[in-house]
C-alpha cells in the first residue's frame, strides 16, 4: 500500500483565491480557519498464490513503511523545520511500503485461492454528482477550493457562496458540486497550521496508514472517480487487506 498525503485548510470565508491561500495564512483579507486535515490518494494491492517448491518451515514478514515529508505545499510554502526523528508529516508527501507482508505456509485445498486484487487509485475525498461530475485531480492541490468548501467531518453543501444556486456551485461556469468532502477527514489540527501542532505526529501517522488500511478492506470512505453520492463504491476494496500486519517499529 502507497499512500500520497497533502494538508488542506477549511475556512469560514468562502471565494478566495488560490494565491491568497496557505495553510498558516489568508491575505491580503484577514480570516480564521477552522482546521486543517490529511487528504490522501492510496494505492493497494495483495496477492495469494500457490507453489511447488520446497520449505523447510513457514515464513511471516510484517509489513513497513517509511514516510517521505515534504517541507513546502504545492505553492512553495513551509511552516517550520520538518524532524524526520519525530516524525513528522508536513503540508504534503508520501508514506511508501518499503518491506512487504509475506507469509509462507502449507496451502489449504478447497479452502485457499489464488488472488491478485489491486485497487484504483483511490481518494479519501468526493464531490457529489450534481450536474457534471468532477474528478478528484481537481480538488487535489487546490486550497481555494477546500478553504471555500463548508466542511465538518462530514458532506456538506458549499454554502453562502455569489455564484451559488439551489444548493450547489459553477465552478468555472463549467462543473457544478453539490457537495464535497472527506469522509471522516484525517489527522484534523486546529486553526491554522504549523510543524509545531505535530506534536503527537508518530501516533498520528500510524493512526492514518491504519485507518486507510481499514477503509482499503472494507471499501467505507475510499472513491476512485472523486464524486460519489455513496459513501460506498463498491469494486474498490481488498477484505484480504489487514491492518494488523503493519509493523513500525
């Protein structure tokens, strides 16, 4: 499992412009953020497979990552020094399988299958499909967008916003959201954002890779197009995957 990771900003002021946005700061107009919080692409894949060949005994490796944080957001701004001892995340980056899980024993006749299941590029965040659907690329790497979006742990309407209409946006004059969210946003801080909230960002990171792991099994909260009007799509999830063979020491 490879999972792609930025920070993004929610704020109570809509309609800003992508430049005057960063996760610490809003000008030339003074704002308040609400939070930030963790969006996520993740990719996954397991495979069981039989062989002939002779072992002496079973074999189970746990499975690790390793992060790789990048000090600046797609704009180029930073928000303090990154310790890769304390393990922090940044505004954006990637937590990567560098050991995979294996496990060798005796295959089960009638019981065991071969399997090679790989999900989409999956998203941890949709927009409704009110008019012309949206993929997630957009939303990805757009603060305006998400500061703009009236979001609280759940789906909600862009709200209050010049252009909107019945509930839902233009964007563009050209696509049109009802709603956009992450489901059950991850690794939420409060206000504006800096290294210095990652305070607990070891326990943190485990809590992300973990949960992903869980949305990977069971297919709740995870979208490959990026616009969903379920939380669940089905096709996208691997029940073999398991959470429990993650190891970070």
């Amino acid at each position: 499992m490879d999972i792609a990771y930025e920070r993004v900003p929610s704020s109570a002021r809509r309609s800003w412009e992508d430049g005057d946005i960063t996760l610490s700061a809003i000008t030339p107009v003074s704002g308040t953020f609400r939070n930030s919080h963790i969006n996520v692409k993740v990719q996954a894949r397991y495979t069981s497979t039989s062989s002939n060949s002779y072992f002496a005994s079973g074999l189970q490796v746990p499975q690790k990552f390793t992060v790789y944080p990048v000090s600046a957001d797609y704009l180029g701004h930073t928000y303090g020094a990154i310790s890769n001892l304390s393990g922090h995340l940044g505004p954006q980056g990637a937590i990567k399988t560098t050991q995979e899980w294996y496990n060798r024993r005796l295959w089960v006749s009638g019981q065991d299958e071969e399997v090679d299941k790989t999900t989409d590029e999956c998203w941890s965040y949709a927009a409704s499909s009110m008019g012309t659907p949206v993929h997630a690329t957009h939303l990805w790497n757009n603060f305006r967008d998400w500061a703009s979006c009236d979001e609280s742990y759940s789906f909600r309407s862009w709200n209050n916003l010049p252009e909107a209409a019945a509930e839902s946006w233009t964007l563009d004059g050209t696509i049109t959201f009802g709603a956009v969210g992450s489901y059950l946003p991850l690794y939420s801080l409060p206000g504006m954002y800096s290294i210095l909230q990652e305070s607990n960002a070891r326990a943190e990171t485990i809590s992300v890779v973990n949960e992903i792991a869980d949305r990977v099994s069971n297919g709740l909260g995870l979208f490959s197009s990026g616009y969903a009007d379920s939380l669940y799509v089905l096709g996208l999830n691997i029940p073999e995957y398991e959470a429990w063979r993650h190891d970070f020491s």
